[in-house]
C-alpha cells in the first residue's frame, strides 16, 4: 500500500484540487476534498470537473490498490445535487476483477451524507506491477 | 457571446487548468490545453481528471451558449488514446436542445489530429438568462 | 401501485424478453428473467441487448413508481461477468429525485449472486400523472 | 465478411426485435429496424430496450468487423427524441481500435434524418478468431 500511495503522491492534478486520501485496502478507497473557492463554477457550486476530479482519483487508487498498474478507459457520472461548501467524501468500491478488465463505483458525499453525484469506472490492467515502477533510492 | 464569455471568465478550475478558448458559437465551442507537467498523473500521462476537465468545460460553453443557464446532470468519457505532450484541441457540438434537456459530444484531438478521447453530456436548461447573472457594472 | 402496474402491462418488449416484475414500491423495483435461448448471443452467452432491456425495465418501474410519467434521458451499462443460463434478478434503486430529474442504479445478479451487469439510468420527470393515463373501462 | 454475418445469424435477440443488416465493412456496420407495435412501451413511443437493441447490435457487427472476437464490456446511450413509427437506421463507426480495447460511436436516425439517440460502446477483443467459430458443414 505504501508503494501505491507514493505513486499517487506524483499526482499533481490531484494535489493541484486537494485532494487528500483518508483509506486504501484491496479494491477500496476514501478521498476527501475540502470545498474551496477554486473547485466553484461561474454559477458558485462545485464544478463538475472537479466532482470528476475527485472521483476519479479515487477510482484510480482503488484500481491500483491490487498493485497491478492499471488505466481508465471509460468513465461515467451523474450530478445528483449540486455541492457549495464544506468536505466532500468519496468512497469508491470494486464491482469486478478478473482478467484485464475491472469496475468500479465511487458515491460522493456532502457533510449531510446526502449523495452528490455517483461514478462508474472501467479500468484496464497491464501487465506492469507498481512495484517495479516506484524508485525506493529516494 | 461576450456574456457568456464574461461567466466563463470565473470559472476557476478551467483557469487553473490552462484551458484557452478558441471559438464560441450557437451550440458549438471549441478549445486548446497545452499539456504541462500540473496535467500528468503518476505514469506520466495526461490525468483523466484533466481531459474530462478539458471536455466538461468545452460542453458547458456549448451549453450555454444559447444565453441559457445550464447544468450538467450526466457525463460519459472514453478514454481512446494516451496523450503526453503539446497541444489538446476540444471541439463541442450539439446533438439535439429542446424543452428542459439538451445533449452534446465532445471530441479531443492531439497535434497528429488523433482522437484522444470522446465526451458525451446531457445538460438541464434552467430559466434564468445568462444575462440577468452578469453584473455590467465591473 | 396497481395503476403503475396495468401501465406497464402494456410493456410489449419486456414481455417478449420474458421478464416478470417481482416487487415494486416508492423509488424501487424487483424483477427477475429466466434464461432461455431467444436471450442468447451469438457466441452462447446472455445478449447486451437482453440485460440492458431487463435493467431499463425495472429503471422504468422504479422511475414510475411515485405515479408522475418518466422518460429516460441517458443509460449506462458496464458489463462484469457472462451469464449464460438459470434466472437473472434486477434490482431497482433510486438515488435522487428532486425537480426534474430522477436517477436510479440497477444490480443484476445471477443465481449464484455475483453482479452480472451494472446500470445507471437518468430519467426525466414529466408533468403528467400515472393515474390520468390509463383507461378504468377496461 | 460472409463468416461475421453468419455468426450474427444465430442472434435470437436481434431476430426477434426484426433488425436487418444493411451494410458491413471494417470498423462500420449500418442496420435498419422498421418499428411496429412490439417496440412500442406503454407511452407509445419505441421502447429505450428496443433503440438499445438496434445500436448494441449494430456495434457489435462493427466490433466484430475485423475478424475478431469481441465482447461489450460498457454502453452508454443518451435519448435524443421520441420515435413512434417508420424506418429506424443505426450507424456504427469505429473511434479507435488497438491492442485490446476498441472503441465505437453508433447514431439512430428516423426517416426525418433527425437523431433519435446516440450510443458509445467499448469492447474487449479477445484472442479468438471468427472464422475458428463458424461451423462450416452446415
């Protein structure tokens, strides 16, 4: 877990939307953001880049939670009710595995724990581990 | 369009993303991205988080371009192709606007005119007027 | 409920695919398919075709369930694993309703309980009432 | 060519909601579909199973186009405008295909030639070969 964290930690579209990462285990992960001026749209709530953005990462680090490297290939998310202020929670879980192919969910939380918007996630995995990928020297 | 232009202008999270605007017209937008190191994720590719960025926000300038107020209630992405470096174009055309729901595809190029990844957004038409929300005295 | 369920009655797709509502209450839905070769592809398994029209059944039960007429706008349906005989059980839940819009994820599961597919469905809410539409005389 | 249409031959699914091949070359298939009562749900519009049945078939021909075997892993479709009566035709092309995974867009047209919904499908290629699974003799 270790490893696959430090990957995550060169993520910069991630650290650039403050994302911060609460839990990892196999096939699981929380993230949580905290709302701030920059994740606002020109109407004032939370931009749906940034719901993606937040959802996606944490789709990632639970696709990557096996330690096998793995990359999105199709992503789909439905806004549920818009978000304005405080920390948003997301928690994203693991349909299937099995083969090259994997899926997840991630749901979105506002503080009330009323759902903001849910991501489904497909993800492909390469051969590749992410342990040969993550330099121990530094 | 200068209106809608002027909405855009506090739009944040594009800003942060470096996302230019090209081009705006009655149900159409187009984009430019120019891949920076804030835009890979932790192998070195574009993230995502910042093509669906790229996509969402080239969908909401189609949106409204009308002079309607919209917000996106549904986005699929597929990813088709890795993309690490130059420019990103985005261009938003519309499918069909009508009533309460109007829906558009997103098509993102690299420099080599590759197709990246496609993007399709359903969007809810609010009944406010884009512009009753700009303030003309700034 | 009953006037929901004469409305669909008339479903004549569904009833080609062999599909049986089990349960339906405000906001959910169950029902089930059993296998037979009409529902079998080419290649001897369960036909895209077939899963997503027994998921978008019960999407629309549930979706209908408040007695207010839906249409859906947009589906998503990722596929997890093949299923290729004995009965398939969807179930409905909505995550939203509010204004508008609706949405609602279906599980289809097969008889060993492992996820077979996954649906994410949009609907929109329209103005009239279930109970105007169907005729009492018959 | 020949071997690709005869594996479609045996889809039950297609068969039974009257879908008829137009044209397939690689990466593109186009079917047609004439709506009578069958299609039709309980508003009297043609069925969401059914529009899905017509695109999911035509990007299957198209996804099996190049001789390989190939399986739907997702689908999104996005409901554009009411259809009750005439000729449907469905288009596939290919968005991109390499390695594993392609990637296709399908439109439904009415005979208006206005959009009726639009479907984008991924599949996972396999390492089969079509023409090993056509049985010759008959």
């Amino acid at each position: 877990m270790k490893k696959i964290l430090k990957l995550f930690e060169n993520d910069r579209f991630a650290a650039l939307s403050n994302i911060e990462v609460v839990d990892i285990s196999p096939g699981k992960a929380i993230t949580r953001m905290e709302v701030s001026d920059m994740h606002l749209n020109s109407i004032g709530t939370v931009h749906g880049g940034a719901l993606f953005t937040l959802s996606d990462f944490t789709f990632a680090l639970a696709a990557n939670s096996h330690g096998t490297v793995t990359v999105a290939i199709n992503a789909n998310i439905s806004y549920l009710k818009a978000a304005t202020k405080g920390v948003l929670t997301a928690k994203a879980r693991e349909l299937s595995v099995g083969g090259r192919i994997a899926s997840y969910t991630v749901d979105v939380y506002d503080e009330s724990n009323d759902l903001i918007c849910v991501f489904q996630g497909m993800a492909y995995r390469k051969r590749d581990k992410i342990s040969d990928m993550v330099d121990y020297s530094d």
